[in-house]
C-alpha cells in the first residue's frame, strides 16, 4: 500500500487569545512569538498512517507540504515519526492561498511524485478551518473522498473506513486510489518522535520543489485568489462580565448557581 | 432559473436547522431578487417537502435512497447543472460538510463552509465565518458562482410562511450507483430523542472531569434533572472517556442552547469556536483565570466535584 499524506505547517492554534493578534492589511494572524507547528488533524492523518502500515506490517508512508521553507521542520518531524519519504513544494506567492489553490498544487506533486492508494489529509486545518482540501483534491484528481475517517483497515484488495458523523459513525468500504480526511479521535493521537530520530531524520534526504517545477498555471498559483479571497479580518469585541457567585458558604454560593441556572432555563 | 437552493439530506426531518437553512436561503433569494427552491435528498423526502413547501417555491425531491458519497454527488451535480443556481446553501450535518466543496468543484463554483453570515454585495457574494479558532472573522469573497456554502444553520432565523404553498416535484434522474465506495453499516448513537445541536440546555465537561466515571454519576444525573443533553471538550473525547459525537468546538458539534453550563472546561479558543451562539454560557471550574470565564454570564471557581453533588439537591428542592 502507497499512502501519502499531506502536512500543514500553521501557527499554533494553543496561543492564548490575548496574545492573538491580526495583519489588518494582509489579512492574516501576525507571527508574534507564536510557535509554527504541524496541524493537529494532519498528525492524526499521519498517525493513522503509521498504525495501518505496523498493523499490516507493509506499506509505504509519503509526506508532503505546500508551504513557506520552514515548513520542512513539519517533514522532519514526520520523517521522525517513521514517514518514508518527504516531499516540500515551496510557496513563493500568496501565503494564504485559497483551498483550490492548494489542491491543485498538491495533486500536481502527487502526479509527479508517483502513483498512490491512499491519499490522505486532515479534516481541517487550525488556522482557517477550511476544510476544503480532501475534496478538492479528490475530484482534482478524479477519485472518490471519504471524510472524517478515524480508523482504517485492509479487506482483500479493498479498505474498510470508519468515519465519525454528527449522530454516531459509519462503516464504509471502498476501493483504491481514494482520497480520504482524518479526523480526531482516542486512537490517533499522534505519536512523540524520540529526540535521536528527530536529529536523524535531518540527514534523511528530502524533495524539494518550485511552483515552476510542477504542471500547474504558475501564474494563477502565485496569486492564490481565484477561488475565494480574505476580504476583511477582524478579531470580534467579546462584551461578557461573568458573575461569579457570591455567598459566604459553599452551600449559599451553589444556591445562587443552582437559582441562576433556573432563571435562565425556566426548565424547572 | 438562477434562484438560491437549498439542499437537504431528509433524516433530520424539519427541525431547527432545515429552518434555520430556509430562513437564510430566504433572505439571501430576497436580496437577489430570485425565487428560493429546495433539494431534498433520501429517506424522508416526501414528508419534508411537504413542510418545506411552506416556505419555499419550489422543492424538487431525489428518490436516491439513503446517502452515499459519489452516487449522492453526481446525483446533486446533475440536478444542479438543470437548475443552475447562483448560490447552492447546505446545512452543517456531516453529508452537507462533505459534499460542499465537491459540489462547487463540479459546478465551477466557490465553496465555503461553517458560514455564520451569507449576503451578496453587488454581483458577489460574501459570506461571514470564525478563523484561527474562533479567534478571529473573516469576510471571504466568493471568486466564481455558484456559490456553495453551508451554514450554520440553527442560528439563523426560520422563513416566514408562503401565502401559497410552493410546488413539489420529483426529480427524474438516472444516476448509476458509485460502486468505488460505499456505506455498509450505520451506526446512530443518540441522547435520547433530542440531537446536542437542538438541545436548549446542554451539560458538558472537560479534561478537568478526570476521567468516563464522573460523566455517568455525576454529570448525567445533573443533566437529567435539567432536561440536559450531555457534551463534552475535544480533551475528554480524545481520552476516551465518551462518544466523538459528544464533542463541541469548531471542529465538533457547533450548539446553540439557552444555556450551556461548563464543567472543568477550560476554554480554549477551539472549544468556545463551538458554543458562540449559546444563549447563556455558565461555568464550574478551580481556576478563577480560565479563559471560560470571560464568556460566561455566571459561573463558580470551585472543584466540581464538590459542587454538582450540592447543585443536584439545590435544583431538586427549587423543583418542588
């Protein structure tokens, strides 16, 4: 089985909200001292990954990014979690490129990077939660898309998809090539690479591309804007005074609570 | 044609967000000065079309059978391509969430999902959503039409009732199943008979809970007294210690109760992503400093452990 599976370097979604702050020009989050992390939903992708190859003791694990230079760290980190083979395509135009802008540079360097069973992508991503790759790639590369998959297994020549809904889960069976998206859940949590393979996977090598070097409308690529376009970015005025309940007892405070609790729900 | 759509998958039958998606397609169908039609896809068909018909002018029904990826998208792209819609709306349930962008892709149009805002200014559309978490808005301008969006649909207000009932047809297609991919079992795990997104109260706990035991004895029966649905912090999922489909954040079930009370959550900004819209948002917690706090109306720094058992005989002698 040849998996690839696509890695999102973004800014760590953890910052406290009072450290958040925005471009108003470029219409992004500012770097502040914010750390750049791999997206939680693309390790849970990778994760998934690695569980189904040690479960079927076989398979090949590809790793790729679109994005700025340092996102080659996010590959490193993969490629120390056990990926095979990593793969970078650098972004020298916008650096919020809309999701159809992402799909397609993604399906060119899967085109060009060889021939692939499963394709794999988390389901969102923490900082513009678009959660428009995994489809986009799919009918890009004319496959079908299963989303919010949590567990994967082998069946003959076939996979077995469990996916989470929003009223419990569904079991799907589907063929090869397909593309699908992860999702969280308590048995994909990513792994920790121990600090020798981190150093290690610096040595391993890794492919590195221009927009130039893959079959795509170079052009259209670097702009980044004919699907959608950021046109405002603001952070919303929260205007909430909590009242914290008062009384001189535990019993008094939670009478208050229990009181306000009615009052707001007239359920009782 | 050139009207606004609206496209259902029938199972949830017409509850609060088949009328929230109705009341958003209105508006936006008024302001472009088109008619509003509606898709309705599966089991069910039949009988939410004839509710839909009350506020929509037209409903076309697909007799596809129950949902499955490919054979549901090719069937939609189809009826879409007859129809050509300027702007497809879909609700926020698991099939809509997967179907958008696919949907767009085929159309040659722009996608964009978990839409709090939908208008059109001018010839473009643009549409309102939460960023970074929560953290921040954007104003996404759509670059090619139609637009295909969904929303967050129990937030906004139904449609007014027609003075004449819209029409409703069945769609002739012939679409050949997918055989690449397909559903073969169907698991639903439900609270009861309310789903989370239209509970009015909802008791959710956190990582602070400590583990599954405390969500059985002492949160359900809390719960229980309130007429409650239970959520829980992706913290508390991830663990193990209850359903996925308990989790509430921007990437779990986006709720909209009177109140939502908050036990040993924290508050990061992904969680509160998924309760913005609460009416009254409450809070149990140790920490007087946890970010909940800033966004509830009232709340307690206190252990929980030593509140809900307390709480439970308050709220049952103020029953009485």
């Amino acid at each position: 089985m040849n998996i690839l599976v696509c890695l999102k370097q973004i800014l760590d979604p953890e910052i406290p909200a009072r450290d958040f702050r925005i471009d108003p020009v470029k219409h992004e989050a500012e770097r502040g001292a914010a750390n750049l992390v791999t997206n939680i939903f693309c390790e849970n992708a990778l994760e998934t990954a690695l569980q189904f190859r040690e479960h079927h003791g076989t398979g090949t694990i590809t790793v790729l990014c679109y994005g700025a230079a340092t996102a080659e760290d996010s590959l490193r980190k993969a490629l120390a979690m056990k990926a095979d083979n990593a793969a970078l395509v650098l972004n020298d135009g916008n650096q919020n490129p809309d999701p159809l802008t992402v799909a397609r540079v993604l399906a060119a360097a899967i085109r060009k990077l060889g021939a692939f069973d499963l394709i794999m992508v988390g389901r969102e991503a923490g900082d513009w939660g678009a959660g428009q790759t995994g489809g986009l790639l799919a009918e890009e590369l004319g496959l079908p898309c299963v989303s919010f998959v949590d567990r994967i297994e082998s069946n003959g020549g076939k996979l077995r998809l469990n996916r989470q809904t929003d009223t419990g889960w569904e079991l799907l069976e589907t063929e090869v090539p397909v593309v699908v998206s992860v999702t969280n859940d308590e048995h994909n949590v990513p792994r920790i690479p121990k600090v020798r393979d981190v150093m290690m996977s610096y040595r391993q090598p890794l492919t590195q591309w221009g927009i130039g070097d893959l079959d795509v409308a170079a052009d259209e690529v670097r702009a980044g804007n004919s699907y959608y376009e950021v046109a405002e970015l603001s952070i919303p005025e929260k205007e909430s005074r909590c009242e914290f309940v008062t009384g001189d007892t535990l019993d008094e405070r939670v009478e208050t609570l229990a009181r306000r609790i009615v009052e707001v729900t007239r359920a009782l | 044609m050139n009207a606004v759509d609206i496209c259902l998958f029938a199972q949830a039958g017409f509850d609060k967000a088949a009328q929230g998606l109705a009341g958003a397609g209105r508006r936006l169908a008024n302001s472009l000065g088109t008619e509003l039609h509606a898709i309705v896809l599966g089991p069910g068909a039949h009988a939410l079309a004839s509710d839909l018909s009350l506020v929509v002018d037209k409903v076309v029904t697909v007799d596809q059978g129950e949902y499955e990826p490919e054979t549901c998208l090719s069937a939609l792209t189809q009826l879409c391509r007859e129809l050509s819609p300027r702007a497809v709306l879909l609700a926020n349930d698991t099939y809509s969430q997967e179907i958008t962008p696919r949907l767009a892709h085929r159309l040659g149009g722009s996608a964009v999902g978990d839409c709090v805002d939908v208008h059109v200014d001018g010839e473009t559309f643009e549409v309102t959503r939460q960023v970074y978490g929560g953290k921040a808005q954007a104003v996404i301008q759509l670059k090619r039409q139609p637009a295909v969006v969904w929303i967050r649909a129990r937030s906004f207000a139904p449609a007014n009732p027609l003075a004449v009932a819209g029409e409703i047809k069945q769609a002739a297609l012939d679409i050949p199943p997918d055989t690449r991919t397909r559903i073969i079992e169907r698991k639903r795990e439900t609270q009861g008979e309310a789903r989370l997104e239209e509970a009015r109260v909802i008791v959710s706990g956190g990582r602070g809970i400590g583990g599954p035991e405390p969500f059985d004895l002492e949160l359900k029966p809390l719960a229980d007294l309130l007429g409650a649905q239970m959520g829980a912090s992706r913290a508390a999922c991830d663990a193990g210690w209850v359903p996925p489909t308990w989790q509430v954040g921007q990437t779990g079930k986006k709720v909209t109760p009177d109140l939502y009370l908050a036990i040993a959550i924290t508050g990061a900004s992904q969680h509160m992503a998924g309760i913005s819209e609460a009416k009254n948002i409450a809070a149990i917690n140790t920490d007087p400093d946890a970010p909940i706090f800033k966004h509830c109306r009232f709340g307690i720094v206190e252990d929980y452990r030593k509140v809900v058992p307390l709480l439970r005989e308050k709220l049952v002698a103020l029953q009485k």
